[in-house]
C-alpha cells in the first residue's frame, strides 16, 4: 500500500468513526428512555411499518382491505421491506434505528472518497467528510422510522459509482449506478424523473472528464432506472388499475401545495391564520380519503380525483401558485427550525443537549455560505476559462455544474410541500457540501495560478 493509500484509509476511517460516534451518541439518547416514541414515529412512519409487517408476517405487501391497498400505492416498497427484515426477528423499530446509524455513517464516507476523486486533495476530502459528519439533517434523520436516510445512502452510492464509472472508463459500473438509482426510486419515488434528469448530469461528468460519451452505455443507464421504476408501476396497474410509481406525489399536490395556494388566496385569512387554515383544510381532506376508501370508492377514482381537483386550483391561480412553490423550495432549502422539535425532546442533562442546538446554528450559517460561494460561482465561471486554461479548473466546473443540478433537483421537488424542513433535500446534500468544496478548493487553485504566474515569467 502506498503512503497516499494509507492516508486516505485512515483518512476515511476517522471521519467513519467521528460520524459513527455522533449518531450512535444520537440514537443511544432517544433509545434509552424510549424517547425514540415521541421523536422517531409520526403518521409516516406507521404507514411503512403497516406496510413492513404485512411483509413480515403475511408474506404480502397489502392486507384485503382498501386502506392498506391505497398504502401499498402511495409507499414504494424499499423502506417497509427493509424495516421487515427487523420486524421478521422482533427486534424493531429499536434495531431499525440502531442499523440506520450504519447506514448514516456510509455517507460522509462515500462523501470523502468523491471529493477526493474530484479534487485530488486530501484536506477538501477531509473538509467535506467532516462537514457531512455533523449534518444536523444526517443525525436527527437516523433517528427517524422514515424512508430519508435509507433513500439518502442509496443515492449517494448511485452517484460515486456513476463518477467512477465515467472517469475510469468502467462501463459496468455506470451501469451498476443505474441499477442503484432504480432501486433508490423503490425506496422513495422522488427520483421518478431522475433517469432523464440524470442524462444532462452525466453529460456534465463527460465533459469534466474529457471522456467520449457512448451512448448505448447512456441509453442502457436509463433503461436500466426506468425498467425499474416501470416494473413497480405495473404491478400497481394490475392491481388498482394505476400506472404509477407511487400515488404519493398525487396525494402531496393535493394535501399540500393546492391546500397552500387556496388558502393563501383566500381573502378571508389574514397573514395569521393562514397556517392555522391550512391545517384544517388539510385534516378535512384526510378524512375524506378516509370516508371515500370506507365507502367502497375505487383507489383510482380517488386518484384521479385528488389529481384534477389539484390541476384545477393550481392552474387558476398560476402567480400565487409560484409564490406558493417558490416559498415551500427556499424554505426547504434553507430552514432548519424544525430541527429545534428533536433539540427540545432530549433529556436536558444529555451531552447532546449542549451541543445540537450549536450544531442547528453552525449549519445555519454553513449554509448561507455555500449559497453565496454557489452564487459568486454561477456569476464568475463563465469567465473563469477566459483567464486560465487549466484542465484542473476545467475538471471543476464541470463537476460543479453536474453537482449543481443534483441538488436542484431535490431542491424543486421539495417545492410542492412545506414544513419538512431540508428533510427533502437531504439525499443531495452532499452534493451541495461537497459542490463548496470544490469551488472553494477551485478558487484557491486559481488564487495560486494567479501567484505564480509572475514567478514563471520572471524565470
């Protein structure tokens, strides 16, 4: 083993074990003094533990009943499979959380080894490992019985193996990244556009790499995501007659962003009790799915109902529409507030106690930095080439745009629902710290270019 070798394993070891240390002391907290009960479980969660225990104990998916049938639409079956395999040995949710905090510690990890891959510097690789290490969102998810973390650790593995694939020429491993990235949409369908989405991403991380793009291996790649994504679609069709992934997003237009944009341009509400309006309308519209599903209403006529009723007030109200969705997407992005919910459940002796709401602050403000660098990014990169011909430079920019367009991604996705906080967004996250990174490292090599230009002219 080279020196550089050793580095980087013992590199990679240390931020596995920091990551490691804080989530476990995380979980050990809530675990402790069954906590985990008020902070780890919500509505969401009993709907993939409903789901995980028809699994492990039916040996089905849904039950004979049109509630659990409309669940077996709305949630794709990854996460509920994967808290089965728990609950198959009687040993969850408490071993669900523990097998999470793993899972968590793969993504500063992986994380590091890409930075590395980009930047070929060990301090950036350090930086972001570390950075991903003390995600308020990746601690405060790996206590959580939702799909986040899971969906987050596949789809990160789904992007280094893509990187790897494209710049070392590997054509099974991009198409292995496809087959990851199918399995990510059975865990959490947000990624149900992701595999023509991801073709400008992969053109991005051609271009860095100066590599040739075979298209059969692109065409192959997205093939790969859709047949997934098309294979669960059709097992829905043949059993409630609806093509889909998931109704979820259905159900999200419709218990979200329409109730939002109806509320907001309702003039009757004032500023005040527009929230308070919401969650009414909301709790209505619940127990009119419930009322429809108890009624013997077919799941796709209620489908096509939630879907028209949402196509209708969004497109007559389009500007407060946009306010609307351009709210929820900033507010995601950037809003941590609700992080303050978990902060408050701790025991107040706990060490962590202390310490998360410095961490909720510290990323707060990290945050608003990597914005700014993005910013300042976006403005100055046409212009950077013009100045320095550099391939390093150019190697940058183009994983830079491509790590710019992940995270858009989720960051878009997110804007058709609200009080998640970055919940949504997480599984990008490392792309945004890893996005500042490299542009930060990118600067300094410029600054350095710049230094030494004189010195070389004077030789």
């Amino acid at each position: 083993m080279t020196k550089r070798r050793y580095n980087l394993a013992i590199i990679l070891l240390v931020i596995g074990l920091f990551s490691l240390f804080v989530k476990a002391s995380y979980v050990n907290t809530i675990v402790i003094d069954h906590r985990y009960k008020d902070i780890s479980l919500n509505s969401d969660s009993h709907e993939y533990i409903h789901l995980a225990k028809n699994i492990a104990n039916l040996k089905g998916y849904a039950r004979d009943s049109f509630y659990s049938r409309y669940l077996s639409l709305l949630r794709t079956p990854g996460y509920p499979l994967y808290y089965a395999l728990f609950e198959y040995f009687g040993t969850a949710p408490v071993s669900v959380l523990w097998s999470q905090v793993l899972a968590g510690v793969c993504i500063p990890v992986f994380a590091a080894l890409l930075t590395l891959m980009i930047t070929k510097n060990l301090l950036a690789t350090i930086i972001a490992g570390f950075l991903c290490s003390i995600s308020t969102a990746g601690i405060f998810l790996t206590g959580e019985i939702m799909v986040d973390l899971l969906f987050a650790v596949f789809f990160i593995i789904g992007f280094l193996m893509l990187y790897y694939g494209i710049a070392h020429l590997k054509q099974m491993s991009i198409l292995a990244a496809g087959f990851v990235f199918g399995l990510s949409s059975l865990i959490k369908p947000t990624t149900i556009i992701w595999p023509f989405y991801s073709i400008v991403v992969y053109c991005f991380l051609s271009k860095a790499h100066k590599a040739n793009i075979k298209y059969v291996i692109l065409i192959l790649f997205v093939m790969i995501q859709t047949a997934i994504i098309g294979g669960w679609s059709l097992r829905n069709y043949y059993t409630e007659r609806v093509f889909s992934l998931s109704t979820i997003g259905t159900q999200t237009l419709r218990h979200y962003l329409s109730v939002e944009v109806s509320e907001v341009g309702n003039r009757k509400n004032s500023t005040s009790t527009i929230n308070s309006s919401i969650r009414r309308e909301q709790k209505r519209l619940r127990k009119e799915v419930q009322l429809a599903l108890s009624s013997g209403i077919s799941i796709k006529k209620l489908h096509e109902t939630q879907f028209d009723e949402s196509f209708n007030i969004l497109f007559s109200n389009l500007y407060i529409t946009y306010i609307c969705y351009r709210q929820n997407v900033l507010e995601n992005i950037s809003g941590s507030d609700i992080w303050t919910f978990y902060s408050a459940k701790l025991p107040k002796h706990s060490l962590l106690n202390n310490l998360l709401p410095r961490l909720i602050s510290f990323n707060n403000y990290l945050a608003k930095f990597f914005f700014t660098l993005i910013i300042i990014f976006v403005c100055g990169s046409p212009w950077l080439p013009k100045f320095y011909k550099d391939e390093l430079l150019d190697r940058h920019i183009y994983c830079s745009l491509a790590l710019i367009l992940t995270y858009l991604y989720f960051a878009l996705i997110s804007g058709i629902t609200f009080w998640t906080g970055p919940r949504i967004v997480f599984p990008a996250e490392f792309a945004l710290i890893i996005l500042s990174v490299t542009i930060g490292h990118g600067l300094f090599h410029c600054l350095r270019l710049k230094l030494n230009k004189p010195k070389m002219q004077n030789i």
